[in-house]
C-alpha cells in the first residue's frame, strides 16, 4: 500500500489526506527524501537555494492572547512589556538597512490598546524607506478589523493604500481545532485564520504560510493542517512559500507538559511532507534559524529549495530558549557545500546576487 503512495509521488500525482497520512506515518525516511528531491527538481530544475537578509521586528510584546507555547508576550504593565512608537520603530529598521537588509518582517503581540492608525501609520511611515514591508499575520489582521469595526476587506483595502505588498502567513501553529483549542483556546480559529489569507491574496497582498509543530499534534493533524492550506493555494494561488518550525519548549506553559522535543529526523520528514502534500506550492523553506545550521543544510535535500531568512533582529525563539546565528557568507557557504548555488533574493523570490 505504502508503495502505491511512493508511486504517486514519483509520477507527480497529487496524494489525498489519507495517503498523507499514511506518508507521514509509515514513509521511510530516506525514500521520503528522495521523492521530495523529485518534485522540487521538477519545479525548480537549477541547483540554486535562495535566502533573503531581513529583520524581524517586533512592535509591541503586549499580548492579550496568551497562547500557552509562547514565551514571547507580556502583559499590560508587566516590567518588561514594550510597545515601539513608530519613530522607534523606523530607526530599527534603519539600523537594519545600514547592515543591508531588504525586508522588515513586522509583528507583534495582540495588544488591543493600540489605535487602528498606528497601524496605517506604521506601514506609511515606514513606506518612505526603500525596505520592503512585510508585516501582520492574520490574527493581528483581526485585531485591526475588531478596533477599527472594519471588516477584514476594508482593513485590506486600508493598508494597501497605505503600502503593504506582502504578509507572513503567522500565528497558524497547527491548523486543527482539536489542536488550537488546547493550546492557544483565545486565539482566533483556523476557519478565520484562512478566510483572513485567502482575502489578502483576493487583494493582492501575498503571504506565506506557517506552521508550528512538535507538541500536542498528531500526523493526523499535521495533514489536516496541509489540506487546509493547499486548498487555500488551489483558489488563490497567494502563497509564495511554505515554513515550518519547531516548538521551543522553554519559558512557556506548554513546554512543561510537552516532554519530549523533535528530532532532526521529525524536522526532515516535515520538509519532505510538506514538498509532497504542497503540490501547487513553489517554495519550501528549510528554517536554519529554528534548527540550526545542519540540519537546514540537510533539509535541501529533502525538498527544500530556500534558506529562509537572515534575521537581523529575532526575539520570539530568543525568549523561548533558542537562537541560531549566522552571516550571509556563512549561509552562502553552506548552501554551497551541500552541492547548490546560493543566491539571495528579494521577499517575491527576484535573485538579486548569485555567489
Ligand atoms: S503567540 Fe502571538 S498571539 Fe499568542 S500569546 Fe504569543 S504574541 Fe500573543
């Protein structure tokens, strides 16, 4: 049976939930990787893995949320919670672009006390430079349609004229209602989270999408997770790239019931998956700063075809115990060493400079 599925996959066939499924289950690890290394050499034919140099800026760790795997938010009046005014917030960005970053991947905490403007403004003021904006995920995309008593189409409308292009698919952990409602029970639901992306990609506004893994889940919902998000695809077409990490089990409420952390095998098996289920998905990205250098460098031959980000400034796996550094020729000269071309590129995958 299993062989069938493997049979598909190497005829380019697309697989249904079940042999998803079974994939994850029952695959052998190795034969996973070979498939996955099938169907990215057929989408992307060159041995080129592209990055991008950016910073992540976090505007506010004021979070009403509370979800219990992150280590990130604080509360209202908390020693250390912080909202950026915009100026702060600009001159980051400016310290970034001096180091020579391209895009500002912006979120923050749900932090209702913020205006609708600052919003508006932040994405305006932030235009004038020539970084490219790259900001809010979808529960964030909720929150400004709930203050502003907007709908999500209007809130769209608004921060397009204001300059936003393109949106990190965040905040969808694991696309399962079993799931979300363990983990992050105040968090808005997967059916939202969707019709949030599946509306910026009808404006326009591409996104990734995410998914964070490695606690409660089981494959079920992993391949349930999947689904949702090619289905997604099938419609709009609006995601640029698929990325999956981790959970980081310190400093947070979950990490004292999760007891045992994945594997670098888990991590490929994921990349691989993903290269397979995600059949109308380009790029698949190999998160280094969430695993580490190695197994980044092995996750392009598991299907991968992107390094992922730079990430001048990183605070949400910083907080929850883990941080992975490297420069841009360190990146170049692993991608190289594992047989490809490095190339960084732009947040709409435009090479920029080959090494
Ligand atoms: S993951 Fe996001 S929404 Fe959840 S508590 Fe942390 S900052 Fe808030």
């Amino acid at each position: 049976m299993i062989e069938q599925i493997y049979e598909k996959v190497f005829n380019f066939e697309r697989i249904n939930r079940d042999e998803g499924v079974k994939l994850l289950k029952k695959g052998d690890f190795l034969t996973l990787g070979k498939l996955a290394n099938r169907v990215r050499f057929k989408k992307h034919p060159e041995r080129i893995v592209t990055f991008i140099l950016d910073t992540n800026i976090n505007y506010t760790n004021i979070c009403y949320v509370g979800c219990s795997f992150c280590a990130f938010y604080r509360k209202q009046g908390e020693p250390d919670a912080f909202t950026l005014s915009i100026s702060e917030l600009k001159e980051k960005i400016m310290e970034a672009q001096r180091m020579g970053i391209t895009t500002a991947l912006i979120q923050g905490g749900l932090n209702p006390e913020l205006p609708y403007e600052y919003y508006l403004d932040m994405v305006k003021e932030l235009k004038k430079s020539s970084v490219h904006v790259h900001a809010f995920s979808p529960p964030e995309i909720d929150l400004m349609s709930k203050i502003s008593k907007k709908t999500v189409d209007e809130v769209f409308k608004d921060l397009k004229e204001a300059g936003l292009t393109t949106m990190p698919g965040g905040g969808a952990e694991i696309l399962s209602e079993r799931v979300r409602k363990k983990i992050s029970p105040k968090k808005i639901s997967t059916e939202r989270w969707l019709e949030i992306l599946e509306k910026a990609h009808k404006h326009g506004i591409k996104t990734t999408a995410t998914m964070m893994f490695g606690h409660i889940e089981k494959e079920e919902d992993i391949i349930e997770h999947l689904d949702r998000v090619r289905s997604v695809q099938d419609k709009t077409g609006g995601f640029t790239a698929f990325i999956a990490w981790d959970f980081k089990r310190e400093n947070n409420e979950l990490g004292k019931t999760v007891k045992n952390g994945i594997t670098g095998i888990d991590y490929l098996k994921i990349v691989a998956i993903a290269r397979i289920y995600l059949d109308n998905f380009d790029n698949i990205q190999a998160s280094w700063a969430s695993q580490g250098k190695g197994i980044g460098e092995l996750a392009l031959h598991f299907g991968a075809n992107d390094m992922g980000s730079m990430l001048i400034e990183e605070n949400v796996m910083k907080e929850a115990g883990f941080r992975a550094e490297a420069s841009v020729d360190e990146i170049a000269s692993l991608i190289k060493k594992a047989g490809f071309t490095p190339a960084l590129r732009t947040t709409d995958y435009k090479v920029i400079k080959y090494f």
